[in-house]
C-alpha cells in the first residue's frame, strides 16, 4: 500500500550539525576549513567560477551566426486539414483552435506531406507549391497573407 511506504533501513540520515561547540566534531570552524571566500557566511561567486582562471565557456571557439532577423513559421501539413469540416476557412486562429500551431511564430507555412479530402479555403504566410497543388485539386482556394 502507498501509504505504508518506508524507505529502506540506512537511506535516511539526520542532518549534519555544524557550529554546536568543540565536542560534537563540527565545532569552530563548522566543516568549513580556515580562512578563504569559501569559508564567509555568504561567498557571492558566479556560477562556473573557476578562481580567476578564464571559465571553460570562455575558452571554447564560437561558431557559427545566428541571424536575429531570420522568420521562423509554424509547419502544418495538408493532411492534418482533413479535420475541418468542407468549405470552412482555415486562418491562424482555427488552427490554434485545432492545436496545430503552438506558441509565438512569425507566421505559417503550409507543407504538401499527405492527402487534402475536403474543399478548404486556406489563409496562410506561405505555401510550398506541392500544398497549393493538393488544395486546389481538393477544389479549395489559397490566401496568401503578408508577413
């Protein structure tokens, strides 16, 4: 039963004491050795800290570029529009709705993996012309929208 669970006989230790006078081992210096930024009550070092040698993050080479002005789109497949039912418009927010596109993207691409079986209009960023195809010969239409 969960409610009877215990861990095992030994798992379990009580915290270590530190700082209860010379007779219980972890007295004066409480477990801390002598002197040093180690051995304050607040040591305000940055993580990766490496006493002043250049931190290994620093060392190694920087490769490649990342292009801050880069468009990144949500992909849907066409197959995944045969969910909506025929003659619907098919825009970002039915999407959304639909759980296609999750998250912020900078618009949406329509890919041509798959079979279209209902007429559809579909409103997106861009298309892959293999999307348009399937779409058009589903007797759907494609919009086009500006990014």
């Amino acid at each position: 039963m969960l409610s009877n669970l215990k861990p095992p006989k030994g798992a379990i230790h009580s915290p270590k004491r530190v700082g209860r006078g010379p007779g219980s081992g972890h007295g004066k210096t409480s477990c801390r050795g002598h002197k040093g930024q180690k051995s304050r009550t607040s040591p305000d070092m940055p993580t990766g800290f490496e006493g002043g040698q250049l931190p290994l993050h620093k060392r190694l080479p920087k490769r490649g570029f990342h292009n801050p002005l880069k468009k990144e789109f949500a992909i849907v497949n066409v197959k995944d529009l045969n969910r909506f039912p025929a003659g619907s418009v098919v825009d970002e927010e039915a999407l959304r709705k639909a759980g296609l596109v999750k998250g912020k993207w900078d618009g949406i691409k329509i890919l041509g993996d798959g079979e279209l079986k209902v007429p559809l209009t579909v409103k997106a960023h861009k298309f892959s012309a293999s999307a348009i195809e399937k779409i058009k010969a589903a007797n759907g239409t494609v919009e086009i929208l500006p990014l």
